[in-house]
C-alpha cells in the first residue's frame, strides 16, 4: 500500500514568489530485491517565468522527481513523503481526482518519446483536443478549432490538413511539435519536459529549444527541464539543480554552475563534455566507475566511491558523513573551496570557454 505523507515540519519556501515548492521529498519503490531510494531528501523552489533544468546521469532520480509532482506513479509500490506545493496548494496527499483536475489545465508535460507517449489509434487533433475538452468544457467544434490553432502555433505547416492525420504520419520532429500542443493546449502554469530533443537531429533540437523559449514568454509558464545534455541547460535554464543517486548534489545559477561548478561531480560532467573551444584532440574525460545501488545507498556521499579527491577529506568523513545541501548557491561536498580550487576548478576553464 503506498503512503503518501505531508511531512508537517518540512521548511516553508525560501520565497513567497516559488510557485512550485518541493522540500524534502522521498520516492521509494517496493521491489522484490527490496526499496529502491528513487528520491532521496530532495528540495527546489520554481518560480513563474522560470526555466529548472535538472541534470544528471540515467538513474538519478530526475524523471520520478517530475513523475512524482505530477502524481502518476503506481500507489501500491510507491511510498512518498515531504511537500510538493504548487501556487500553495499541497500535492502529496492530493486525491487522484485532484490531481487529474490539475494534470494538462495547470501543470503538464512533454514526454522523452512522442511516439509512445502519443496513441498510435487517434488523430493527433483529437488527442490535441481531448484534455482542452475536459479542462474548459468547450464543444467538439471549439476544441478542434484549438487543436489548430495549437499546431500552427508549434509550426506544424497546414494545420487544418495535418490535425487529422496520425502519429505515424508525421516525423520525429513533428511528433515532438505535436506532443508540445497537446502540452500547452490549456495553458499550464507548469511545463515539464522530459528530454524533450532525444533522437532528434541537431537542427531540429534547436528549433524545438527556441520554441519552448517562444511559448514560454507568450504563456508565462515555469518550465522544469529534465535533460543530460550541459548544452540544452546552458540555452534554456535559469538555474540548475545536479542530481546523482536520487539526491542533489549542487544548486546555483546556470552561470554558477557551468562556470564555477562546485562539486567533483559536476565537473565530471563538464569534463565529458565536448567544447567548440578546446583542442580537438584533446580526449573527453568519463566519469570513471558506475553510480551507487539505490537499493543499498552507501551511508555517506554518494559520488565518494567515483571521486579522485576521496582523500582530501580527513576522518573518512566523504564515506561516512553525508554532505548536506544549503539554501542557495551550494554543492553537497566536504571540501573546502581551496581544496576545490585546487583540486579541480582550473582544470575546466579551457573546456568552458
């Protein structure tokens, strides 16, 4: 049976203007090797107009946070706990009809996979209009007439030809223009995208990145951009929050982070990234090892079994003292900032320009 558990002590928002609050959240799964540690204490504050990208490596908890605030995981294998606040409202112990109420009218959001995520059995116009339907209560003529209006928004060309054709029918790039349609159809206050430019080519991610921008000035909306590439974060975010093992490990601007990054895992990142800057024989840098199990966390910092700088620390505290996260500018790490300095920070100046 899932739990689902306001935590009463959890901080208030750090700001009166967060318009979505998440403090201290904890997603746990029921499997039969045990719980798997999906989310683990994690807390941001979003505010309107805003764009979050959340980054980190597969597995780190980025998509189950996003799932969570939306309310769609699986209530018998799901134990949840801590505060999601949208404009004040209280999600974690919202009912499903409250959270269907919410889903597609003030929050929505763009799949990793508009082919799956799309019904291979309705027009795209239909599914376009169904939850514009519902939300508003408009009539079939008004709700297609939306569905067109949508589409040529996103560039769909000949949008009162197309919005009766299927999914198939349409190309990768289109399937995603689509995809954020069915998003933005009524209006949401909140817009994840989960990966929204996987699998497409180059020239087509951009045109999909500046459409979000495009759509977000015209509708106001909090954007939360779940992505593994610096590149996406750099063109889109406000702020940035680094995930590993279901927990953050650094917050800042997207300046601070992508220029001063704080955390050895960061700049691992940073490092495995390609720069139109640096020498181009200069080899990527991965990340050496594999993230920890989430169905036994190590005790102390997550990223200590992959860290170089592991002894820096003295007591063993980076395997057995978890680091915290402070409000703000911050990176869950035990070392100081001359050790950081010298351990690291010059080492990524090249490659970031």
């Amino acid at each position: 049976m899932t739990t689902l558990t306001k935590t009463e002590d959890v901080p208030a928002p750090t700001g009166s203007d967060a318009f979505l609050s998440v403090r201290d959240l904890r997603v746990q799964f029921s499997t039969e090797d045990g719980i798997v540690k999906a989310v683990d204490g994690l807390s941001f504050d979003l505010k309107r107009g805003q764009t979050l990208g959340i980054v980190g490596e597969s597995g780190s908890g980025k998509s189950v946070t996003n799932l969570t605030v939306l309310g769609l995981h699986n209530r018998r294998t799901t134990n949840i706990t801590g505060s999601i606040r949208l404009d004040g409202e209280e999600l974690t112990d919202a009912s499903d009809r409250q959270l269907e109420k919410l889903r597609g009218d003030k929050m929505a959001m763009i799949f990793q996979d508009a082919l799956t995520a799309l019904s291979p059995y309705y027009t795209v116009g239909r599914q376009i209009s169904e939850p514009f339907r519902k939300h508003t209560g408009a009539s079939k003529k008004e709700a297609r007439d939306r569905a067109i209006e949508m589409l040529g928004k996103v560039g769909i060309p000949d949008p009162k030809r197309r919005v009766d054709d299927y999914p198939h029918q349409f190309s990768g790039g289109m399937r995603q223009r689509a995809m954020i349609a069915m998003s933005l159809v009524c209006n949401p206050e909140l817009l994840i995208a989960d990966e929204p430019t996987t699998a497409l080519d180059v020239t087509v991610q951009a045109q999909i990145l500046d459409l979000l921008k495009d759509l977000q000035q015209e509708f106001g909306s909090a954007i939360i951009m779940i992505t593994h590439d610096l590149g996406v974060v750099a063109n889109m975010a406000d702020d940035v929050l680094v995930m590993y093992a279901g927990r953050a490990v650094e917050r800042g601007t997207v300046r601070e982070v992508l220029k001063q990054p704080s955390h050895p895992y960061t700049v691992g990142l940073l490092k495995s990234m390609p720069s139109l800057t640096s020498d181009v024989n200069e080899p990527l840098t991965p990340i050496p090892g594999s993230p920890p199990s989430l169905l036994n966390p190590p005790p102390g910092c997550a990223f200590s079994a992959r860290c170089a700088h592991v002894d820096l620390v003295a007591g063993g505290r980076c395997t057995s003292e978890r680091p915290q996260l402070a409000d703000g500018r911050a990176a869950a790490c035990h070392l100081t900032e001359e050790q950081k300095r010298q351990a690291f920070f010059e080492t990524i100046q090249p490659r970031l320009g």
